[in-house]
C-alpha cells in the first residue's frame, strides 16, 4: 500500500511542508539520505501544546504532539523529494527531544507516540533506531521535536 493511501485510511492527511522558524533548511539530501531537520508540533500554522512534559503537557498530549511532528516531517520529506515518496527506501534514525520536568524519565513512552505512527504509516519502511532525549528548553517552548534521517534512492 502506498504512503498516501495508508494516511488515508489512517483518516490522516500531509500538511503543506512547515517552513523553518531560524537560520537552517528543512532537508538535507545528501549521499543516499535525507535528513529532516527538527520538527515541532504545528497544525494550521499553531502549536498543538507548549511547556514541560509532565507539569504542563501530558504524556498523552505530548504523544499527540509528537505524531504531529511525524506528519510534518513526512511533508518535509515529500517536498524534499519532488512531491512524491516513490524514492523513499526507508526510514533510518528517529531522534525525539522532549521538553522535560527534572525528576521526568519517562522520555520513550513521548517518542513512541511518533515511531508507532511511523510504523503505521510506513510498515516495515519505518522500522528505525531511536533516541528519546530529555531537554530543559525547546524552540518555542514546545513539549517534543522530533528529526529523522531517511535512507532514499
């Protein structure tokens, strides 16, 4: 089943590919690769939640968050690749940052909220490695940002 069909039955859709908030590009194609820089949880151009996980964001939410940070680099990386995921081998390395309380660990039950849908919407495709990072401060005060490198051909 293709991407796009699976983000539709999944009653998901690709936003417009997020443009950066500072001084980087969105992608990065480079020696077999795509690397997709950081991406924060925006929707309609608004951040779907912001502050500490968990004080002031939910596991739950930030879960949430984080599966829109999957969509938002899917466009990244669509747009990267001329509009369409036919060269799209696989997914290699997910990093999830996560905006952290101090006594907070819990930092891969936030990240799984993006690979699980990446598993979905991928399949094998999105089989990856994985760091689940805890952070004191993120851009614009967002609980999760997540980067990915792809492997394309």
């Amino acid at each position: 089943m293709s991407i796009e069909s699976k983000l539709k039955e999944l009653g998901l859709s690709l936003p417009e590919a997020p443009k950066p908030v500072a001084a980087y590009v969105p992608a990065v194609t480079s020696c077999g690769q795509v690397i997709v820089s950081g991406q924060l949880p925006m929707q309609n151009g608004e951040l779907l939640s912001t502050g500490k996980v968990p004080s002031q964001v939910s596991i739950k939410d930030a879960q949430a968050a984080a599966r829109q940070c999957v969509l938002n680099g899917l466009a990244v990386l669509k747009a990267e690749l001329g509009g369409s995921f036919d060269r799209l081998v696989r997914l290699v390395r997910v990093g999830a940052f996560v905006q952290s309380d101090d006594d907070f660990s819990a930092q891969p039950q936030v990240a799984n909220g993006a690979s699980e849908l990446l598993l979905e919407i991928l399949g094998d495709k999105g089989r990856h490695a994985r760091a689940a990072v805890g952070v004191n401060a993120l851009p614009l005060n967002v609980p999760v940002e997540i980067e990915f490198l792809f492997e394309v051909n």
